[in-house]
C-alpha cells in the first residue's frame, strides 16, 4: 500500500560552515507544499462573479440608451451638497484670515506715487 501524496516536494536547504578544521554540512527536511485542488464551489464562484460584471455592463449600457439628454443652462444647476460644504468651509477660513491682527513691530513699506 502506497500513500498518495498530494503537493510538490521542495529540495531540503544546506548550511555548511567550519567546526575545528571540518567542514560540517547540516540538511533540513524537505517540506511538502500543499498546491490548491479544484472543487465544485470554484465553478459556481466564476458562475457569479461573471453574472455580475454582465449586470454591471448592461445596466449602465441600459441607463445610457434609456435616459434623454436635456440641455440646462448653468443658472439653473444647483450646487451638490458637497461643493456647498466646500464653498462654506472655505469662506469661513477667509473670514478667520481676517481676523489676523498683523503684529505692531512690522513696518509696512508703501510706494510713493510717482507725479
């Protein structure tokens, strides 16, 4: 009776070195190293994640087909929620910069106007 060995064997390593005069020569085992084996669960894995890149493609193809263009003027598109937190956070800095009071000991240097 044969054991049935599933997985590819790997050369043992050496590590030589000198040990009073000698060379000593020392060998690790071989390790076994397991290699995936197919099963019924990898069909059905492919199975759905190809369904799901065909939903995708066809649903934004679908949407694109389906949808009619309207032209709107500039004036009339409203600001996400997003560009209004921006816009907000950013004249709310401005207002902060303002406050700034620049120290007394600095000379501020003006250019005369030239007549």
């Amino acid at each position: 009776y044969q054991r049935r060995v599933r997985g590819r064997g790997v050369p043992s390593s050496v590590l030589a070195f000198r040990h009073r005069g000698q060379v000593v020569r020392l060998y690790t085992e071989s390790p076994l190293v397991y290699l995936p084996t197919p099963d019924f669960s990898m069909p059905f894995n492919v199975l759905c994640l190809v369904s799901t890149v065909i939903a995708i493609v066809y649903g934004s193809l679908f949407s694109l087909t389906t949808k009619t263009l309207v032209w709107i003027k500039e004036t009339e598109v409203k600001q996400g929620l997003l560009i209004q937190l921006v816009t907000a956070l950013k004249g709310a800095l401005k207002k902060d910069k303002k406050k700034v009071v620049p120290k007394e000991n600095t000379r501020r240097c003006r250019r005369k106007s030239r007549q």
